[in-house]
C-alpha cells in the first residue's frame, strides 16, 4: 500500500461534515496511511452534523504535530469552532511553513483564513464562503478541486472522489 509511512492528522469537533470527515479518512486507510482523528479531547464522541459519530484518538495536546505528513479539515459547522482553538492554528501554520499538505473543504477554508495562510494563494471552497477566502487575499475559483503547492481545496460532498485522489496522490509523493 502506497500510505503504509504517512501520518495524517483529521480535525475534529462536532457539526463535522459527515462525508467530508469520514469519506477521506477512510480512503487514506485503505492505502495504508495512519489518519488519527484529533480533537479537543481524547477518546471523546464527536457527533457529525447528521448524526454520524467519530471519537477521537487523540486531544490536541497529545499531538507533535512534526511527527505527521499532513492534516485534514473537515467542512460542516465544525471549522467555525476549531479555528478557536490556539493549537488548531498552531498545527495549520506549522504545516504551512514546513510545505506539508493540507487538505480543506467546504467551510474548512475558514481554519486556514484564521490561521492567516491563504494570502497568494489559490483555492476553492463552498461558495458561501468564497468572500471569505478572497478577503483573506486568496484569488477563489469555482472548481471541484484546486491544488496549489501543499495546500488541497475543494468545495463540496460530490467533489470528495477527486479531492481525495488528489490529496492521496500528492501524500503518496
């Protein structure tokens, strides 16, 4: 299997988006990659926007971030409330200066706005935050799937198949 040596951190905290948490956790499984939910505690039952559970494996606090490839945010409701958590912002911006890859989809964009890390870049989201994104001085296109340098965009459930694959493949790199 292609992950069997990657690590990836998936964010976690209630009103995930429980296709958008779930569906890339488990196609990053299938090609071997160690994906460890994180939250704001351990062993906690988060609960997706439809009702879906995840429990974490571990709490933010028990993470070295330098020990993983990637990291993964979830969209839903969920972003609004990880982007108020310091670490969640640590994690992001030590992913972004060390060029490791960072997935976000639908309203995750909102982690990486609070993290101040979109300025120059191009990426895609759900449309209701596109003002959002270019506030934050990102240039947004309307496209399932927007790849620029380490950081994996996408904006919706029905673009997943191509927004995993691509985030598997450039993991797999």
């Amino acid at each position: 299997m292609r992950l069997n040596d990657k690590k990836v951190i998936a964010l976690i905290e209630d009103d995930f988006e429980d296709l958008e948490l779930w569906y890339p956790v488990l196609r990053l499984r299938e090609e071997g990659a160690q994906v460890d939910l994180v939250g704001k505690e351990a062993k906690k039952v988060y609960t997706g926007k439809y009702g879906v559970p995840a429990e974490s494996d571990k709490a933010f606090t028990d993470v070295d971030v330098n020990d993983y490839d990637a990291i993964l945010v979830p969209g839903g409701w969920a972003p609004d409330k990880l982007r108020r958590y310091p670490e969640v912002l640590d994690f992001v911006r030590h992913m972004n200066d060390n060029q490791k890859l960072i997935g976000q989809i639908c309203h995750a964009g909102w982690v990486l706005i609070s993290a101040d890390i979109l300025k120059g870049k191009h990426v895609t989201s759900t449309p209701g935050i596109k003002d959002d994104m270019t506030n934050a001085g990102a240039t947004w296109s309307d496209e399932a799937v927007v790849v620029d340098g380490h950081i994996i965009s996408s904006r919706r459930p029905p673009d997943l198949p191509p927004y995993v694959k691509e985030f598997a493949d450039k993991l797999a790199d």
